[in-house]
C-alpha cells in the first residue's frame, strides 16, 4: 500500500466500520456497518489502513452487550489491529511502516480494529515482528499474545518442563489453543482442560499429551485436592480457577488470564500458605511497550506456523458480528482471523 502524507487526499476516502450506538440510557444497544471517513476517527497521532483483525472473546461480549466492555458511545469495536500507517503525527513513526495495536482501550473507549481505518496515539503500537504478516499477527491477536504472557509469566516464576505438567483450561478457545501450542513447543508435557471432549484429538495435534474433562474441574473446590500439575494457564476463572489452585502441586505457579467461566474466585488460600502455590495475574491491555515487543518476538520466533494455521479459521469483515455471537455462545474453536479487505478505504468519488 503507497505511503501518504498527512494532507494526503485518504483523509476523505471512504471506509466501512461497524458502529455500535446506544440511542437512549434505558434502550439496548445497535450494531451496524457504517461507512466513514478518516476526519471522523478519534484523536490520534497515526493513521492507519486495517489489513487484518480478529474476534476475541471480549469483542464477542462488545457487539453482543453481554458485559460493559464498551464504556464510551459510539464505539467501533475491535481491540486488535494490523495493518499499515497511512499519516504519521509522531517523529517515532513513518508512513509506510507496518505495525500491530492490541488493547490500549481500543473497541472499548478509543475507535478500534473493526473499520477500514483507525487513528491511535503514537505510543500505542509495536512494529509487525519480522516473519509474521498482518494477517498472521491477527492469527494470533490479543488472545496469543495474553497466552505468550501467561507462558512468560509461569516461566519466570520457575516452571519448568521439568518441574511436570501444566494445565491449560478453556483448551479448545483461542487463548487455551495458543497456551497449548506454545507449551508443547516449549517442551513442557501439557494437559488440556475442555468442555468439548470431541476435540480431543485437535488438541493433540496442538501438542496435548493429556486430555481432562471441564466437568473434573467444575465441582465445589476443596481447600486442598491431590497435587496434580506443576502449573496452569487459566482462563475461565470461578470455580474451575478454584479447583486449578487446589490440585497445583507444591511450589507451582499459575497465570490467571480470563473469565469465560466467571469472575469469582471461591476458593481457599490454603494453596497459597500450604504448598506455596502463586497465583499470577495476567492483563494484556497495558502492558508496557518492551514486554510486548518480548511477547511478540516470542510468537514470532516460537509459534508453530502449522498448528496456528490448523487453529485459525479465515473470515472476512461481514462475518464479524455473527462471529462474535458464536464467540460468547463457546462455538468458536481456535482463532478467527478477519481479513478487512471489504471495509477497505476507497476514494470519495
Ligand atoms: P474463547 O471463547 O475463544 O475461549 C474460551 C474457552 O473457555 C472456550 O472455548 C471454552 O473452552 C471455555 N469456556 C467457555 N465457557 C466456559 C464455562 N462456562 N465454563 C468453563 N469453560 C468455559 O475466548 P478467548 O480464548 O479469546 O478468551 C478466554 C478468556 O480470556 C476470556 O475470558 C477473555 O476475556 C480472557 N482474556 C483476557 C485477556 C487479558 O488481558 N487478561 C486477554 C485475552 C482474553 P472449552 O470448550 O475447551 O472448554
């Protein structure tokens, strides 16, 4: 894609984005597509032409309205992007230059990743990493790289591959199928929680040596229950959290990174004061630059090319808000890709 200059005529090409309204305080909210122009973003130092984005978990809550995470209306949902800067404001950037934006408060308080363009501060993005291209970074997206974070993050904290197996919840989803793949590849013997045992053999192929059904992890939790892995990626919380903690072995660690089975956390610290056990929060939202560039690298770097392409199914920008309904629903294996192709800038004519 040609580099523009801030003046450039793309300020008034038109581009397609999805628009959630909320018409009155005691009304629903309303999706739709719109089409729009650059001066209508939000403030922001970068242009950006949208090559890829993706649907994750949070955006299916976003266009849904199943929980507040859009907190300013109108919003364009979206909480990743990668494409192409279009106008740069900031001597950091250059037009041209290819970059990847996740969280930040994009598609929630700040226009995010679902129209053709967007405009973020300069402070925001990393550069795409060096082998990956805009649609496999969107492969990825916000739920690979929370999964590389909770990888650092057990890893630091002394979990090893020798240390014995680590757990991976909400398995066959886009964070867990991520966590799976980059563990095994890691060397780390790696047991996948799911509620859909007829992926198991899905799992495998990501690397899964053991497979355990959602339902052994669902029960009301006892304080403490036989040690049974070293540590644990997590993210589905509530109860199936409190269990995870009750059965890490003594001296474990594990990364808490999501909710989709809920926000509470009824269990006991007897984990933490008998055998030691840390529990580790992970937010991919506002991380610091250098540990995304880490994360990034890593996936870059370690990231089995086959085994994401076997998680990531492709669609195209008219699919999204069915997506992110099949996304809240648990219908939705692996990663969804979203090439923006069709909401892509064209000149006013
Ligand atoms: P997905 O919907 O792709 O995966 C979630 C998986 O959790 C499902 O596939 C399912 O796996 C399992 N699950 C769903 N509902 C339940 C339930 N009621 N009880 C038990 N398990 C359930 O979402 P993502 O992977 O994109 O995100 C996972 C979580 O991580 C979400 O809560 C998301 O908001 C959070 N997240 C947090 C981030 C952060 O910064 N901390 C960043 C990214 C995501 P299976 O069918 O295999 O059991």
């Amino acid at each position: 894609m040609a580099a523009r200059s801030p003046e450039s005529p793309c300020m008034t090409d038109r581009f397609d984005a999805i628009l959630i309204t909320r018409p009155g305080e005691m009304e629903g909210q309303r999706v739709e597509v719109v089409t729009m122009t650059a001066d209508e973003l939000m403030p922001g130092e970068l242009l950006i032409a949208v090559e890829a984005s993706t649907v994750n978990y949070k955006d299916g809550l976003a266009i849904t309205g199943t929980a507040p995470v859009v907190r300013r209306f109108p919003m364009i949902p979206g909480v990743d992007l990668a494409g192409t800067i279009l106008a740069s404001d900031s001597a950091d950037w250059r037009a041209g230059e290819r970059v990847v934006v996740n969280g930040w408060g994009l598609g929630e308080v700040h226009y995010g990743g679902f129209a053709g363009m967007a405009r973020v501060k300069a402070g925001w993005p990393i550069r795409l990493p060096a082998g990956l291209s805009a649609e496999e970074a969107m492969a990825i997206g916000t739920a690979g790289y929370t999964a590389m974070l909770a990888v650092i993050a057990i890893e630091a904290a002394g979990v090893t591959p020798d240390s014995g197996p680590v757990l991976v919840t909400g398995a066959s989803g886009g964070v867990g199928s991520v966590a799976v793949t980059l563990l095994a590849g890691a060397g780390y013997t790696v047991i996948a929680a799911t509620g859909r045992i007829e992926e198991a053999d899905y799992l495998r192929g990501l690397g899964a040596s053991e497979i355990v059904a959602r339902g052994e992890l669902a029960g009301a939790p006892r304080p403490l229950a036989k040690e049974r892995w070293a540590g644990a990626i997590d993210s589905v919380g509530g109860v199936t959290l409190a269990n995870v903690l009750s059965m890490t072995r003594y001296g474990g660690a594990v990364a808490a990174c999501g909710n989709a089975g809920g926000m509470d956390l009824p269990g006991s610290v007897a984990p933490f004061i008998l055998r030691g056990v840390r529990l580790i929060g992970i937010d991919s939202v506002r991380q610091p630059i250098p540990a995304r560039v880490t994360a990034w690298e890593r996936l870059a770097r370690e990231l089995d090319r086959g085994r994401l392409q076997a998680m990531t199914k492709r669609i195209g920008f008219a699919d999204i808000v069915g997506a992110a309904a099949d996304i809240v629903d648990g219908k939705v294996r692996g990663r969804l890709v979203v090439d923006m192709a069709g909401a892509a800038g064209r000149r006013h004519i």
